[in-house]
C-alpha cells in the first residue's frame, strides 16, 4: 500500500495553516509549519507525556528506548521525528519502521501518512497476507519513509527490491515482541543491511530488561524514557479476576456478553479455539468476528471493519489483536484462555481504557492455571482480588444486551 496523504483515512484534504491556529500545535518544538499543520489538523494541540519526552531527543538524533503504557501516543511519538528529518527531494527510504503485525503496520503508516500532508514525502507499508508485487512497483518509485513486518521487510530485501543504504532513522515498534525469539533472526538480518550509523529507537508498552541488554548492541549511549512505567496497564481499566472450572467458561462469557452495551474483544490462547468459540457464539445468536493469524489479509480487514462498525460488536481473537489494534471504544477485554506471560496481558488489557477512557478487563482463572496467574501478577507488581465466579452466579445481572442481535 503506497500511502498517499490525500489516500488516507485519517486526512481528506491536506490542511492548511489557516485551518487552525499552527502556533498552538506542539509549539514549543522545533517542528516545520506544515508538520504543525498536520499536527493540528489531527485535533492535537498538546503532546502526551512521551510526545513530549522522546520527540526533542529523536529530532536531536540521539538514539532512545521509549516505554509508555498502550494508547499513550507513542507512533506520533517517533512519526513526527521521522517526517521532519526525511528529505524529500532524495528517492531514496530514509526511516524504516519494523512492527510485528500488519494491522500496526497500516496504522503507522496511516498516522505517518496523515503527517505529511503536503504530498512531499511517500510512505510505504510493507506486509504479508497479499500480493508482494504492488509493493515492489510501489517501492521503484522511491518512497521516503517505509514501514514493514520483519518477513516482508527481508522479502524485498532478499529480491532486491529494497535497499536500506540511506536510512537515517530505524525504529523497533513493540520492541519486546520485535527482539523476542520469534522476529529476532529476521530482525538482526535487516540490521544488517543498514548503515552503522544510523538512529535507532526502540518503542514499547513493555521493555523487560532482557530487551534493554538485548538492545545494547544495536543503540548508541541511548536516552531512556520512561513513562508510568510502574503502571503495566491504563489506570482507567478496572480488573476483575474469576476462579472457574473450565466446564462454566462458556456460559460464564455468554453472560458477560448479555450484560454489556458496547465493544468486547474475547482473548483466546490458539488458532483453533478461537474459531470454535466464535462458532460458538454464532450459532448462539451473537454478533460475532474471529481474528486469528491463519486469515488472508483481505479477511482480516473485512474482520476489522465490522467490529469497528458495530456490525460484529463481538471479536474473539488470537494474541495477533493484543497489538496494533487501536479501535475506540472497546468497552470490555475478556481473557477467556489465560495469556502465557505478563507482557501479553498487559498488550491485552491495553486494548480497553485507552487515552484516558475507562473500560473493563475480565479475566478467568482454572484452577491448574493458579501457579500460571501467580507469576503474571509477579510481573504486574500487584495483586489483584480472585473471587469464584460461582459466588457471582446468584447476583441479578446487569440490563443491557450489547452483543446478541
């Protein structure tokens, strides 16, 4: 997807600097008239703690590790950087931004899109799930700025159809899952083929200290950002943890779907038990979508778009939602299937309660996963109350159906 400003969601017109008051948009900052002015055309006049905080050391080009909680603002964080220190007039992809899902890889490029507005610099998003060759004809035509999921990101690398000699400015979003096992081969490949001296920023909601060590040999006497980093998920979420057999999951979940009146996205551990239990719910009568890895790219957006609509207020999905998924307004997170470390809770849990908005996280506890939830709250640094959910089951229920049709 070559993005375009004016092919953007988020920008139908590229803003004027009559549009709205250009001074008043992060105006203490060291930022061109037409970044402001896309800034401000957002509805933004003030930067969130880690805009503010990593925005000065990324346009002063030190290299940094950011941490801030879910829904903290930090794509704008390093997207304004990237589009004021990319030159236009050189075909050549100066930043590149590595994220581990394509859903983000849309959003950023979204976001960054919509930042510059004025049509001077092309942005790029590279990811799995459809055709590689859009993209290599998207790439001849000398995108600035590109942002890609490490597999296609090699992809074109290993074809040729994209050179990394001129980056100034690499950015690892959700870097604990970008240095974790999984995308660390690939990632360290791409690495490789980027100039020694360039920027790197490292982003997170979580950076356990193995990421820190891990990042060592990658950055350059790094500024270090921390924002609520005591918080491991948004103050605005209230918690409620259930112990329960695993045979009252099911009808426990239906409840918890009849009483609410909004978004709910249901967390389970794999592939195929998320398609059951959306069967489930179907044949049940609710309104639901299933996101899981395994769906082509098409699929998964189609997915997307009617729980974002209203049209599927149920979605059951895979960790592969736990992030990147900015939607507004998810009133509840459920975690049906226990997540396997405190990191992908906290991604979880980050999907309600977001900028500042209240929401709910439900999670269900058997009771062979007690040892498993301990070392998850070990990771939180707090302990949060267990009542059975058999002691609920007597209580009247909530009014309100938000779920069934």
């Amino acid at each position: 997807m070559d993005i375009r400003p004016n092919d953007s969601p988020m920008a139908d017109e590229p803003p004027t600097e009559d549009a709205f008051d250009v001074d008043g948009a992060f105006n203490d900052m060291a930022l061109g008239a037409a970044t402001r002015a896309a800034i401000g055309g957002m509805g933004i006049t003030d930067p969130t703690p880690i805009q503010a905080r990593c925005i000065p050391h990324l346009l002063a080009e030190r290299d940094l590790i950011g941490q801030a909680r879910t829904g903290s603002g930090k794509t704008l964080a390093f997207a304004v950087p990237i589009v004021e220190r990319c030159d236009p007039s050189l075909r050549q992809v100066q930043a590149l931004v590595l994220v581990p899902t394509r859903e983000l890889a849309i959003q950023v490029a979204a976001v960054t899109a919509t930042l510059t507005a004025s049509g001077s610099l092309r942005v790029q998003s590279l990811y799995g799930g459809r055709s590689i060759r859009p993209e290599h004809t998207a790439l001849r035509r000398g995108p600035q700025i590109v942002i890609g999921t490490p597999g296609r990101t090699l992809d074109h690398l290993r074809q040729g159809n994209l050179k990394l000699s001129a980056v100034r400015l690499l950015v690892l979003d959700e870097a604990d899952e970008m240095l974790d096992k999984g995308f660390a081969r690939d990632v360290e490949a791409i690495l490789e083929r980027t100039p020694r001296e360039r920027q790197t920023a490292l982003f997170s909601a979580t950076m356990p200290k193995w990421v820190a060590n891990t990042a060592k040999k990658h950055l350059r006497a790094p500024e270090t950002v921390e924002i609520d980093s005591h918080l491991q998920a948004p103050p605005s979420v209230e918690h409620i943890v259930y112990t329960i057999e695993k045979s009252d999951k099911m009808e426990a979940l239906q409840r918890l779907l009849d009483e609410r009146d909004g978004s709910i996205i249901v967390f389970g551990r794999t592939k195929h038990g998320v398609r059951k239990l959306a069967r489930q719910l179907d044949s049940l009568g609710y309104r639901v979508a299933a996101l899981q890895g395994n769906l082509r790219q098409n699929a998964r957006e189609r997915v997307l778009a009617d729980f974002r609509s209203g049209a599927a207020p149920v979605l059951v999905a895979t960790n592969v939602a736990a992030r990147g998924l900015d939607v507004e307004g998810v009133d509840q997170v459920v975690n049906y299937d226990l997540p396997d470390s405190q990191q992908l809770f906290t991604h979880r849990v980050g999907r309600t309660g977001r900028m500042g908005r209240s929401g709910e996280a439900v999670t269900f506890v058997t009771p062979d996963e007690g040892r498993k939830w301990r070392e998850i709250e070990r990771g939180l640094g707090h302990r949060v109350v267990r009542e059975s959910w058999k002691s609920r089951e007597g209580r009247p229920r909530r009014t309100g159906q938000a779920s069934a049709p």
